[in-house]
C-alpha cells in the first residue's frame, strides 16, 4: 500500500518536471515579457524579440503579441506553424511581406487591432488556410481587395469592425464562403439589394451595428440561413421595411435578433419568428407592445430603457422564457399573472411600482434574482414573496416603504438582501416576531436601513430590544 502511494508520487512529481522542463523548451523568445507553452503570450513589448531558432517551437500554436510599441513584424520574427496570431492594440505600421510565410499553410486566424496599417497587409496573400480574419479600431485607407480575394477559397469569418469601411464592400461577394460577417461601427448607410448574392446559403451570423443605417436592408430578405442578426445602434422608422426579417427565408430559423438603440417607437410584429431565443429592444422608444407580436420561442428579452406603462401581454404566455429585463420603463402596475413561471432572472428596476401585491410574483418559483430598485414602492403585501423559493439576490434599494416589509420573512435565510428607502422607517413595538426570527438567522443584510425613524438602532428593534 505504502509502495504504491510512492510509486504514484513518483510518477506525479516526473509528471511535473516534464511539463515544467517542455514549457522551458518551447519558448522561442527569451524575452521576460512572454510567457510561454503551447500559446504564447508577449505583453508591452517595444518590438518582437529576436527568435530563437534552437528551441523547438513545433508545440507553439498560438501568439499574442499584447499592447506596447511593436510597429512592425519582419520576415522570421515569428515562430513556424502557428495557427493563431493575435496583436492586440499595437501601433503596427509595417507587416513585411514573408512575414507569415513559416505559417503559410497552417494560420487560420488573424486578429489585429488598433494598428496603423494603411492597408491589409500583403503578406494575408501567402496563407493558403486562413478561416477567420479581424481587423478592430483602425483606419484602413486603401482597400486592396485582391489581397482579401486570395483568401476566398479559405475564408468563413470576416470582421472589419470601426476600420472607417465607407460603403458596402461589394467585393464580399467574391468571399463566396462566408458564414460569419460582422462589419459593425462603420458609415456603410446603405446595404445594396445584391449584397449577399453568393453568401445567400452560408451566411449565419451578421452583424452591422452602428452601421448608420435608416432602412433595413432589403437584402436580408436573400438570406437563407441565417441564426444571429446584429442591427443596434442603426435609425430605424419605417416598420414596414421589419417584412425584410420577419418575411425571409431565415425567419423560421433566426435565433438571435438585437435591435438596441435603433430609435424605434413601436415594435414589428415579429410573431414568425418561431425559433427566435433572444430578442434585444433596450434604449428605444417603444410605449407599447401590442399582444402578438412577440414570438413565445423566447428565452431571454430586453425591453429596458422604453417607455413601457405596463408588461407586454405575450410575456405571459413565453413558456420557455427565463431572463426578462424591464428596467428603466415607466411600469405602474403589474397585472395577475404576468409572468411565465420559467423566469429566473427579473429586472423590474427604475420603474413606477407602488404596490407589490400578494399576486404579482405568483408561481415564480425558479426565480433567483429579482431587482426592484429606484421604484416608489410605499406597499408589499405579506406574501409577495412567498411564491420566491429560489430567490439569492433581492434589489430593493430606493423603495419609499415606511416600514419593514413582513414579506421580507419568508424569503430564504440564505437570501443577499439590498434594501433602503427614502422614507423614514418607523418602527412599531414589539417587532413581528417572524421577521426577528427571520434577521436572527439570516445574519445582518450588507445594504439595510441602520436607525429608525425614533433614533433607535434597526439591529436592536430586530432583536426585540425595543424602545
Ligand atoms: C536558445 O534556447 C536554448 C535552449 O534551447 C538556450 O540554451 C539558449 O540560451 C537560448 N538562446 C538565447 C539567446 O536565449
Ligand atoms: C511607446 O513609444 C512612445 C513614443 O515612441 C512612448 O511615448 C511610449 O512611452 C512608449 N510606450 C511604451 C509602453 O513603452
Ligand atoms: C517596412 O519595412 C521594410 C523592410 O523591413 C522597409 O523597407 C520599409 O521601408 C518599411 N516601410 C515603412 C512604411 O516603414
Ligand atoms: C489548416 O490548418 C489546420 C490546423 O492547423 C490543419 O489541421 C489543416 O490540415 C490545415 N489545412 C491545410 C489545407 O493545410
Ligand atoms: C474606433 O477606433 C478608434 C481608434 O482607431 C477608437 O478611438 C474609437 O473609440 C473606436 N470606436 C468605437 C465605436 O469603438
Ligand atoms: C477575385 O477572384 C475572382 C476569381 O478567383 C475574380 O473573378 C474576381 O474578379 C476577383 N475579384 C477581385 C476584386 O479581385
Ligand atoms: C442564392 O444562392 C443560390 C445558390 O446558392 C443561387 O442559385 C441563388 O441565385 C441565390 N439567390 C439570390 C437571391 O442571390
Ligand atoms: C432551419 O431549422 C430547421 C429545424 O431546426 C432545420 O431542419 C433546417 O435545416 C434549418 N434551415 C436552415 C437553412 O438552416
Ligand atoms: C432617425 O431618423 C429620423 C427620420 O429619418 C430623424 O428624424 C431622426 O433625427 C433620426 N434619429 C437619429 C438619432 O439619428
Ligand atoms: C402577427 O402575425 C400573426 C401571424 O400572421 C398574427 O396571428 C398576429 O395576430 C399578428 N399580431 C399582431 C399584433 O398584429
Ligand atoms: C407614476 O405613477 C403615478 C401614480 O402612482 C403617476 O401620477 C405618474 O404620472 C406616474 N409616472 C409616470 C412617468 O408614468
Ligand atoms: C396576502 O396574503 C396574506 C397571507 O395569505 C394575507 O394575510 C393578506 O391579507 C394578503 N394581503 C392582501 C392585500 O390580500
């Protein structure tokens, strides 16, 4: 028995040496600013460290090349047969044209951003297996397309993201293998009809956020595979034009649709879009969502930052919904029943709440986080929460109730409780007994009113030494 406890620590303590001794052998910069192993990482480099071509770096598949002063990768700097490089936030100016050369057939994924190129490096033009290029935060000038064309038999995902694109890079449609394409923060205005004339079937993920666009694109309506569609940060006044998504090919198919800050006043009916999972319509300006329009495929929707007087009726009826956001709306009152029981997450804050009645959060028992925060509530029946068995976090700060709500006592000891009011809290003798017992076993919540509105501390009112 004892032999073979030793014998196994033998073989962990070999174990470690080798990791320990391979993560030395691999490291073909001695610079102390990488760090080294299958994925190299170099942070605030003022250049790339000579390489050094004893070390074996056939394990290294990845470099980072993070912050710092590098302006240029010449030929050889790099080690052979990465399959990811990403330079991060880097003043690069000058990518030699063999730089990748030693990784020609074997890079996939080229991440760049904050560079100073002035255009796409011809050094992309030598990889004959590059799936997935990135290129964030800076400003290209001269789009030399053939070099992009030279990936086309290669290239599935594409993302030109705030790198001044100033229209529909027609060009796209020579990269006849797109899936995923996301052209986000850039003045694109228009989308032309025959965009996505040969990515119609591939094409899975777009994203054309604050693309400055007024219309929606006609072009989508070509689109036959399409699962994630990203439009926020767009002006969009004619529902109408909401035909091009609900209308489509997709529609049965789309899962995700973010439609955030687009200035919308009234919501599409977006009922067709049968197997939708998350539907974003934060930071518009929507007073009200007429009963189906909303599809019950749903499992997480964002409506914060509306001008909601009342929760959507189809809310009620999303069997599978779980997260709901309605912060920052104008929420007075909240019918019987107006959430699925399948919710868990449910963020009521920032609304005009004043009573929160037996009722309201009825049959809610998988919920596990409900914020109520910068409401006026002045009321919580006695068993508001009754119905919460699994609730962990309770916001409940800026209420305007006067006195410790009971319902508080029936909430889990485990709970982690916020609770203030701008009110003073006056505090009736003796304290319920229920809610002493309650404080007594859940310890002192971090955020609670400390003094009565007698001066006396809430702590001894709780513990029943009452004044
Ligand atoms: C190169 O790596 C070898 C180990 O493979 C090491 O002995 C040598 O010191 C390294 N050279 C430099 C310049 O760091
Ligand atoms: C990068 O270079 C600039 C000027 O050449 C210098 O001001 C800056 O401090 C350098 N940054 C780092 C992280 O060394
Ligand atoms: C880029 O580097 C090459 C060789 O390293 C050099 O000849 C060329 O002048 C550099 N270009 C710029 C714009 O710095
Ligand atoms: C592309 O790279 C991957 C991973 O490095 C490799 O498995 C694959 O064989 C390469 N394809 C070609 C055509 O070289
Ligand atoms: C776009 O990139 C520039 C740097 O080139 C950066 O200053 C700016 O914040 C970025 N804009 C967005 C929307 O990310
Ligand atoms: C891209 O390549 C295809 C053929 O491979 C060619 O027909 C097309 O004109 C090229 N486009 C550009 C912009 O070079
Ligand atoms: C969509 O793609 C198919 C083949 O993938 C093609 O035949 C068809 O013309 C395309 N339709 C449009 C509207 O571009
Ligand atoms: C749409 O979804 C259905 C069911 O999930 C699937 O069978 C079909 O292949 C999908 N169509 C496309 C174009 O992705
Ligand atoms: C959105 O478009 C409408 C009409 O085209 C215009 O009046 C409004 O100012 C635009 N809003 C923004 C935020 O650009
Ligand atoms: C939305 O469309 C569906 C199906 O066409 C229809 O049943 C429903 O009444 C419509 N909803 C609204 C609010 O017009
Ligand atoms: C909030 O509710 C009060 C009545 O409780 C009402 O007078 C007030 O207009 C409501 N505020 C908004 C912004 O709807
Ligand atoms: C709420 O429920 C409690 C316990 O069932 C009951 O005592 C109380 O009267 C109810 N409150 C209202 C306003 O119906």
């Amino acid at each position: 028995m004892m032999e073979s406890i030793d014998h196994f620590h033998t073989a962990l303590f070999i174990g470690v040496m080798c990791v320990v001794q391979t993560m030395g052998e691999i490291c073909p910069y001695s610079d102390p600013g990488c760090s080294c192993g299958p994925y190299i990482t170099c942070y605030n480099l003022q250049e790339i460290p000579p390489i050094n071509t004893t070390v074996d770096s056939s394990q290294v598949t990845s470099l980072i090349f993070e912050e710092g002063n590098i302006t240029s990768i010449s030929d050889n700097s790099l080690p052979p047969g990465l399959s990811s490089l990403n330079l991060y936030h880097l003043p690069l100016a000058n990518i030699s044209d063999d730089a990748f050369d030693a990784s020609a057939a074997t890079l996939q994924d080229i991440y760049i951003s904050r560079a100073n190129l002035y255009s796409f490096p011809t050094a992309l033009k030598k990889l004959t297996n590059l799936t997935h290029l990135s290129f964030i935060d800076s400003v290209i000038q001269d789009w030399d397309t053939a070099t992009l064309n030279q990936s086309a038999a290669t290239l599935e995902n594409l993302a030109l993201i705030n790198v001044s694109l100033p229209a529909w890079p027609s060009w796209i449609s020579d990269l006849y293998l797109l899936r995923q394409v996301d052209l986000s923060w850039n003045p694109l205005r228009n989308i032309p009809n025959d965009a996505f004339s040969s990515i119609n079937d591939s094409l899975t993920d777009l994203n054309l956020k604050g693309t400055d666009l007024t219309h929606i694109p006609g072009a989508l309506s070509t689109l036959l595979s399409l699962r994630i569609l990203d439009l926020q940060n767009n002006n969009f006044t004619d529902l109408s034009e909401f035909q091009y998504i609900t209308g489509s090919p997709f529609a049965h198919n789309l899962s995700v649709l973010y439609l955030d800050f687009d200035g919308l006043t009234r919501v599409a009916n977006f009922s067709s879009l049968a197997a939708l999972i998350t539907l974003s319509l934060s930071s518009n300006r929507i007073s009200f969502v007429p009963a189906g329009s909303l599809p019950t495929s749903l499992t997480t929707l964002y409506l914060s930052n509306n001008s909601l007087a009342s929760v959507p009726e189809d809310v009620a009826s999303m069997s599978k919904l779980s997260s709901l956001y309605l912060s920052t709306n104008i929420i007075g009152e909240i019918e019987q029943n107006a959430f699925p029981s399948s919710l868990t997450i449910l963020n009521l804050a920032n609304n005009n709440l004043t009573i929160i009645t037996n009722t309201t959060f009825r049959n809610l028992n998988l919920v596990t986080s409900l914020s109520l925060t910068s409401n006026p509530i002045s009321t919580i029946s006695s068993a508001a929460f009754s119905d919460l068995v699994s609730l962990q976090y309770l916001y409940l700060i800026g209420s305007q109730l006067t006195e410790i709500p009971l319902a508080l006592a029936l909430l889990n000891p485990r709970i982690n409780l916020y609770f203030t009011t701008t009110e003073q809290l006056s505090c009736p003798c003796p304290p319920n007994r229920q809610l002493s017992e309650f404080f007594t076993s859940v310890g002192y919540p971090a955020i609670f009113p400390d003094v009565c509105e007698d001066g006396q501390s809430v702590t001894s009112y709780l513990s029943g030494q009452c004044q």
